[in-house]
C-alpha cells in the first residue's frame, strides 16, 4: 500500500526588520503583508499544514486563522543568522515528507502556481521545485555572456532565456535538507512566475509598488 506523504509548509517571520522596519506586518491588500501567502498556501490543494514560524506570539493577531503557529528560539531573529539555521530549526521540531518554504515579502504568488510546482514533486517526477521569473534577454556574467556566443548574436526570441530565483517558495522532500543540506533537489521543477509575482518586497521603494499594483490588478489571483 502506498502511504501518502505528509506535506508541510512554513512561512519564517520576525516582527521587525532592518532596511524596511515591521515589513511583514505593513498593510497592503486590506490584509498585513505576512497574511497574502499564507493565506494562499492554505488554499492550495495538497499542503497538510501550513505553519508560521515566529519567536513572537503577537504574530497570531496578523495570520489567517487557520495557519499553525509554532514558536521559534528568538536568537533565530539576530541579523546575523543565515536562512539554513532557521530551516534546519523547523526541519528539526515539524516532520513532514515534503517541505515548502515560503516568504511573506511574495503576495503575488498564485494559488494555482503553488499546486502545479507541488504536483510535479507528488507525482515523482521532480524532487523538488521553486519559484522563478524567465528572463529572455542578452545576459552577462563575470564580463561574460552566459546565454549567447558574441560571434553569432540571435534573435531575442531564440535565446535561451535565464531563470532567476525569486524569494516566492522552495519545495523540497526532507531528505534534500537533512541528507544534503539543500532546499533545491538533484532534479528540480522550475515553477515560472509571472512579473507580478516575482516581486520581492525588501525595501520602501518595493513596498509602494506593490501597493499600487493592489489598487490597480488586486491580488493577480485568477
């Protein structure tokens, strides 16, 4: 008998934050910022839970309802941390088959996104998957071109585009992190996002932009 794997999602928050102070609680959409993709991954079909992970109980007065909060160590919270101690923390206290990682500063991120990355890794044909924004365009490295030869300039449209990682979600099978401290698998699914929901709210400038981008095209959800 085929036993179904238990899918967790977390959302990492801290109530304040340096270039930008109580980022994951600015209002935005009628809602705090942090409530957009929680909310979104608890309308996804296949997440079992979806948990926010915060030293600070005062976060329950800005999630959905249904969202699980468990408390994290508040050195978790210095500047100085890196993202893998906070997962590995999570990781070690919630077991799950397959982890998504999530982050508040993506309200865009669609529902319908969230469960197609996640039906490639249920399925078996990927062991993990994330989020990211196609670039079709001539692009440099290192005073390198990476995606085209100087000698044979193509058209744009024939160009290999390059995929950029945004902040939106990582979804991995445990072991990708505990055997190979890794939240992008061997055989990832890379989950194109539109422009809308590749917005990164990291500083004020990004915050005014998302808020009129809420006035003009609301949430961007179908």
């Amino acid at each position: 008998m085929v036993t179904a794997m238990k899918t967790v999602a977390f959302v990492p928050i801290k109530l304040n934050s340096q270039r930008l102070p109580h980022k994951n609680i600015l209002p935005i959409g009628g809602h705090p910022l942090c409530w957009h993709i929680i909310h979104s991954l608890i309308n996804a079909k296949g997440i079992d839970e979806v948990h926010v992970y915060c030293s600070d109980e005062a976060v329950k007065n800005f999630i959905p309802r249904k969202a699980v909060f468990t408390k994290r160590p508040q050195y978790l919270d210095g500047d100085m941390v890196k993202g893998f101690e906070i997962y590995k923390s999570f990781i070690d206290e919630v077991d799950a088959d397959v982890y998504i990682l999530a982050h508040t500063t993506s309200p865009f991120i669609k529902v319908s996104s969230i469960e197609n990355a996640l039906n490639h890794i249920m399925s078996g044909e990927n062991d993990s998957a994330f989020s990211a924004e196609r670039i079709q365009t001539f692009a440099w490295y290192q005073g390198k071109p990476i995606n085209y030869d100087l000698h044979d300039v193509p058209r744009t449209q024939d160009m290999e585009p390059v995929w950029i990682e945004t902040s939106g979600f990582f979804m991995f099978k445990k072991e990708i992190f505990t055997v190979h401290g890794r939240r992008i698998g061997f055989h990832p699914y890379i989950q194109e996002v539109s422009g809308m929901e590749a917005i990164d709210i990291d500083e004020k400038k990004d915050y005014d932009m998302a808020l009129k981008l809420f006035e003009v095209e609301g949430s961007g959800e179908e």
